[in-house]
C-alpha cells in the first residue's frame, strides 16, 4: 500500500505541467497534473492557477512551480516517479509554511 503524501499548496502561486502526450516518459507527471488536481490538494489553497500545457511538439515532460514569494521549483518528469514529484512539492511547500510561520512569530511578541 502507498504511503499517503500531504502537499498544502498554500506557498503556491501557480503550477504549469507540460508534456506531449505521445512520449512515452509522461505517464507519472499526467499522475502528478491527477494528483495536484484533486479537490483535497485544490482546497488548501484556491489561488493556486494549474494550467495542463498540452503539446505535440516530442518536448520533455516538465513541472513548473511558481511560489508566491517568487522562488521556481522546475521538475523533470521524464526520469521521477509521481511520488517523487509530489515528495519534492510537499517537502518544498512544508518548508515555506515553517519559515512563514517562525517570520509571523518573531513579528508579534
């Protein structure tokens, strides 16, 4: 059984998921642009734009994350797995909450 990843997309400003469906590399990240679309993920933050770029041009399979305090994260699916991807976004994610988190408690005595 698959261990259950929590990803809170509240740091995110938007996702871009690109790839060309006809490659044969893509299937984890169309699992990822699955994953990141479903309403339990979506509701951690309503903001978040996720835009499904669709091509027939061969390019490589790529995840791009847009934080909002302007920080890129850019993953290449073609050699993760979807539990890769979605480890990195929430392992990236996390560590946005906690340093939002100690900023606000430093502010307020």
């Amino acid at each position: 059984m698959a261990s259950r990843i929590q990803v809170v997309l509240r740091p995110v400003k938007s996702i871009v998921v690109r790839f060309c469906p006809f490659e044969s590399n893509v299937e984890s990240t169309r699992k990822f642009l699955g994953c990141i679309n479903h309403k339990k993920i979506q509701a951690t933050n309503r903001n978040c734009e996720v835009t499904a770029d669709v091509r027939h041009d061969g390019s490589e399979p790529l995840v791009d994350v847009m934080f909002a305090d302007g920080e890129r994260l850019i993953m290449k699916g073609a050699n993760l797995t979807t539990i890769e991807m979605l480890t990195a976004l929430g392992t990236r994610c996390n560590a946005k909450e906690l340093k939002e988190e100690q900023k606000s408690k430093k502010k307020s005595p």
